[in-house]
C-alpha cells in the first residue's frame, strides 16, 4: 500500500530546502496554472535557474539545484 504525500507538505519541504541553500520560490499564477519558479540569491542580484508547474516536479528541481538528496 503506498501513500501519496500532501502537495502543501512537499511545497514546504521545497521552499525550506530552497531557504536553506540560498534560493527562494516565488509562485505565479498561470493560463495553465500555478507556475513555480526557482531563484538563486547573488550578491548583486537574484538569478531564475528554473520553474515548473507541479509541486512535485518543483521539488525534484529544487533538490537538483542545490544538490540536496
């Protein structure tokens, strides 16, 4: 028997792994939904690395982005 995790709990998880790795999520509404986009904080700016349309996915991104496993 599997059990699916929550998308509010692996959103967090994302946005918390992000925080910790100086990146930050910022979610933007979309025609197709809601669009998830990932930035790295630099010291001059902040530079987009990718975005993604399910939590799920989003998470995956954010975990290959700051190599966390």
């Amino acid at each position: 028997m599997s059990t699916q995790r929550n998308p509010i709990q692996v959103l967090k998880e994302a946005k918390q792994i992000a925080r910790d790795h100086g990146c930050f999520v910022v979610e933007k509404p979309d025609p197709k939904g809601t669009r998830y986009l990932v930035y790295r904080k630099l010291f001059d700016r902040n530079e987009c690395v990718g975005s993604r349309f399910s939590v799920s996915a989003l998470h995956k991104l954010v975990c290959k982005v700051t190599n966390f496993h």
